[in-house]
C-alpha cells in the first residue's frame, strides 16, 4: 500500500500493510480461495472457512495434506474449519458425564514448513507435522501427483507470478495502491482471471494427432472446457457473496 503500517496512524484503516492469504490446489495451480487484508486471525479464519466451503464438505473431497508457512494462527482456523464437534457416550457410572471435545477426521493432516535464514538467504528447510499423524502425511505425499515432499513452493511460484502481472506488488519500486479497496479488486482481477484465461506450461496434455493442448487451472480442475477469453470472464455472471 501507499503507506507502511509502522508509519500510518490508528485511524488511517484503509491505508498499510496488505497481505495476499491465498489458498491454492498445487494439482491443478487453481486458486481455490482468496483474502485480501491485514495478517490478522480474523482473515487467517475466513481463508479456511472458505477454502473448506469451496473443495465441499464431504469425506470423499477432504484435502488429505495442508502445507503452509509457520504462522500459528493456521492450526486453529484449520480445527475450527474441519474439527467434528464429538459429545462422548453417557457411561451410566457417577460423575459428571465428559466434555464434547472437537476432534478432526482422521484424513486431514496439516504439516508446515520452516526456512532458516543466514543474511537474507535460505539456508535449510525443515518440516513438522502439527496435525495428523506423520503416517497420514507420508500417505498423501506418496499419492501426490505433483510432489513428494511438504512444501510451500506452488503458491510461492503462483505469488511471483501474481506480483509480475499486477504492477502495484511489485517490490522496491514506486507501484502501490493508495486505497484499499481498489488494492483487493485488483488482486482479485488478477489472481482469478488466471484460473480460467492463462494456460499454464505445466498442465499441457497431448490431444489429437499427439498435438499438445494448451489448459487453464479451470481446464485442469474440470470447471470448463476451454480458455476463457478476458473479455469472456468480465462479462459472465457472477452470484455476488454479501
């Protein structure tokens, strides 16, 4: 933004630091949810909140690994978002009965990955299980179409791209947003307008006559069959979210 948080005053809400909380399908490079605010509790939540919303609630769409940075703040949205409230059986015995207790499917494992930095370079990398069993992480990493370890990387990349495709990210240079609320329609712009109209190297398949074809995130997630022009994105309806 225009100004750093450090440098505004309290009652400058719409000017400081804005962050990207960005959940995205490594699989399919779809950007399945988006947030666009300060790092705040309240933004980690709502990101999960709709991230579980969007992939469904059912056993069979459960995400079976979640990766991200070490901001703890992700443990307690993801158990809140998953968590099954579970009210134990009344025993018949004296006493008072147990406590119900939220307890997460045995399917959703959460690991984080940790950078260790020596003068603004990475060093190491190291990883930790914080949710789930490491069983259950090894089984999803092994059934992994796209990797074979716990990392960030996927959204890393994507947030690169995001940063060279919407001027006012870029770092150490004079584009900024001076509002807020235009800041998040152009992040919003440009990180959805890439599910469906920027096909991406990666998910080339080969179509007829061993002739490759070019597919979107959408195209790769099964959401549509073809590129979507701008023009062609802009002008579909929209449910508008209150």
């Amino acid at each position: 933004m225009a100004r750093e948080e450090k440098n505004g005053a309290p009652e400058e809400r719409r000017r400081g630091d804005c962050w990207d909380h960005v959940a995205l399908d490594p699989e399919h490079r779809l950007v399945v949810s988006l947030v666009v605010g300060q790092r705040t509790e309240e933004a980690t939540h709502a990101l999960v909140r709709d991230a579980h919303r969007r992939t469904g609630a059912s056993a069979d769409r459960l995400l079976r690994l979640i990766t991200t940075g070490e901001y703890p703040v992700y443990e307690s949205a993801i158990r809140a978002a998953y968590g099954q409230l579970v009210t134990p059986p009344r025993t018949g015995r004296p006493g008072r009965p147990r406590k119900a207790r939220v307890v997460l499917p045995a399917a959703v494992a959460y690991a984080t990955v940790h950078k260790a930095r020596e003068n603004n370079r990475v060093v190491s990398v190291s990883t930790r299980v914080v949710l789930g069993t490491a069983a259950a992480v090894a089984a999803a990493r092994l059934d992994s179409a796209v990797s074979t370890v716990v990392n960030t990387c996927f959204v890393e990349r994507h947030n690169g791209t995001d940063r060279n495709r919407c001027r006012r990210k870029v770092r150490n240079s004079y584009g900024f947003s001076k509002d807020r609320g235009t800041h998040r329609a152009a992040t919003a712009f440009s990180y959805f307008s890439d599910n469906f109209c920027w096909p991406v190297r990666t998910l080339r398949v080969k179509g007829e006559g061993g002739r490759c074809r070019a597919r979107t995130p959408a195209m790769a997630a099964g959401l549509t069959d073809h590129v979507w022009s701008l023009a062609e994105w802009l002008a579909h309806p929209a449910v508008q979210q209150k």
